[in-house]
C-alpha cells in the first residue's frame, strides 16, 4: 500500500534552474499546494505553466500513463480547457533530475489550465454540481476500454481497499469517539455493501474529484460551467460508481443540505454515464466511506508531517459531515438518488 510520501527536496531557485535547462523556460516560481509531489506555477513572458516534480517512489509507468490519459481525453474533447504536456530540449514528456542528496526525481512540465477553482465557491448552485457529475461522467465514458499497466497500484485512496487502510490508520484517530463513528460506518459497508460490489462495473476514473481539482468559469451562479479537471494522481481502475460518490463527498462538506449537493452531481453522472439500480443504492456508503478514509489517512499524514496544514484542509468538515451522515438511513438515502435518477427498484 502505498505510503504518505516526502515532497521533493528541491529549493524555487534550483527548480528554476531545472526549468530553464530542460524545457528552456524562463519565468518567475510560485509553490502550489501538493500531497505527494512539489509543483510550481512559472510564468513566462510567453504564458503560464505548471512545473511537477515528482516524489521520489513515484514510478515512471504512472507519469506515462496520466501523459496517455490527458491526451485521449483532449483527442475526445471531454473538457473545454485541457491540460497537456510540454516535451522537453530533448523531445521528452518526462525527465528525470536528481537533488542534492543524490535522490532521482522524475519532473513534467503542463500547460497551466485557467480557470477558479471549486473551493472559491461558497455556495455552488445545482446546475453546477451537475455539471460536474456530466463531466466526470463524459471522462470516465472517454477512458472506458483504456489500460495501462501502471494502474494496477497499491493506492491509500482505492475505495476497493478501504476496510484494511481504516483497520491499518484508526489507532491513530485523536479519541475513542472518532473511532466508534468510523467503525458504525465500516459495520454497514462490510455487511450490506461490500457483497454487492461484485455486481458493479469497472473503469479506469480520476477518483479525486475535490473542488481543488476543478476548475469553472463563469462570475454570475447562472454562468458557471465546468470547464476542467486537473490532477490525475489518484487515477485507479474501479468501480465507476466510486466517481460520482467521491465528487458527492467532498461538494457535501459545509453545506446545511448534504444530500441536496450529492443528488445533484449524481443526476448528472447518471444523465451522461447511466448508473443501474445496484450502483445507485452503493453510492451513499461510497461517500460515508471515502470521508472515513480521508479522516483516517489525515490522522496518518499528520503523524508523518505535522506542519503541512495542507494534509487536513478538510479534516474538520469531513468529521462534522459524517456526524451529520450517521443519522440517515442509508435506504432512506438510495431512495432520493434512485428518485433524482428515475431509476424504479
């Protein structure tokens, strides 16, 4: 399984330098938030892009497979604004740099993709949610059919895994409290959900549709549309009923009417990328089940760096929303997605 990773010990000023030698980009270097890898914005006279070193233990096979998949999907035109890469002096899509302390790094440069993100919306309205459910939905119809070898991965963030990544992190939760409402949703899923996973299609998906991962242009709520989806780190090959849940999960933190949210992305999944009965009545222990993992795996990426606030940006949310999610029937639930996708049981 794979772990919480060091980022990349690199100074702006040497990543700079790394810029300009390999991609002959000249330009100023600002630090973007980064789980695993250590990116930069670098603004040229000539444009904006992204600068991605990435982690020591990260695999060749994975960057070339985002590089595939990004193209397939800018081939499709799945999304008005794409990201793609850059090839280097030397023809290359992906380099390789080594640190001071000897340690090999492989390192990409992206178009930088204009666009707000999600998390600058207070309150994004419905039709924007569910044009992120027909988005994600439209890149999981674009990737049905691909593989790549890269995919088959330990991931902390692979819902298939997730009984034995809670099992592995909740001695770490801060009070027994924590505890008891993480196993009171691991309980359901084990008993009820997990037999019925069988039954549920697979596809390669982006699996991290947080609203720092996606981008919307539009200044009036009636304006705003989805224009991309950046971030193919967490990519897996899973149950495609995992996307719209985990996009559900994270627009359903800080709003008074969780469910209201989740409908919404899922109606417009289900309107592009039509779910069957059995996907439907999964997707609200998808959801309980991805905030019990990120709380469980912020508890571990804390004990590992506890300075980097960015780790537990949703920390609080995530705890406050599944508090909210125990008191409702998970039936209760099925019954208003299969309703929003008029799918009759």
């Amino acid at each position: 399984m794979t772990e919480i990773c060091i980022l990349p010990d690199f100074s702006t000023a040497q990543a700079a330098k790394i810029a300009e030698r390999l991609y002959n980009l000249r330009g100023t270097l600002k630090v973007l938030n980064g789980e695993r890898d250590l990116n930069y914005l670098l603004q040229t006279k000539n444009g904006a892009y992204v600068f991605k070193i990435a982690n020591q233990d990260e695999p060749y096979g994975m960057l070339e497979c985002q590089h595939q998949v990004l193209q397939r999907l800018k081939a499709d035109k799945v999304m008005p604004r794409q990201a793609s890469s850059l090839e280097s002096v030397n023809g290359r899509v992906i380099e390789i740099i080594t640190s001071d302390r000897g340690i090999h790094h492989y390192c990409r440069i992206l178009n930088y993709v204009e666009g707000q993100l999600l998390s600058g919306i207070n309150h994004p309205s419905p039709e924007l949610l569910d044009d992120l459910g027909k988005t994600l939905a439209q890149l999981d119809l674009s990737l049905q059919g691909f593989t790549h070898e890269a995919l088959d991965r330990p991931l902390l963030w692979n819902l298939s895994d997730v009984l034995a990544t809670l099992e592995r992190f909740k001695p770490l939760l801060a009070s027994d409290d924590q505890r008891n409402l993480i196993e009171y949703f691991e309980t359901h899923f084990r008993d009820c959900i997990l037999p019925l996973t069988r039954y549920l299609r697979e596809g390669v998906i982006h699996n991290d549709a947080n609203d720092n991962n996606v981008l919307i242009a539009g200044d009036q709520a009636s304006e705003q549309r989805i224009t991309s989806i950046i971030d193919f780190g967490d990519m897996v090959n899973s149950w495609i009923a995992v996307e719209p849940a985990v996009a559900a999960a994270y627009a359903m933190l800080a709003t008074e009417n969780p469910l209201d949210a989740a409908v919404a992305i899922i109606k417009g999944y289900h309107s592009q990328l039509a779910l069957n009965e059995t996907e439907i009545s999964v997707l609200f222990d998808f959801i309980c089940m991805r905030l019990c993992l990120s709380v469980c795996i912020c508890a571990y990426q804390r004990s590992i760096e506890p300075d980097n606030e960015y780790l537990s940006i949703s920390e609080q949310p995530a705890w406050n929303l599944l508090e909210k999610l125990r008191s409702i029937e998970p039936e209760f639930a099925a019954n208003i997605f299969r309703q929003a996708c008029g799918v009759r049981t």
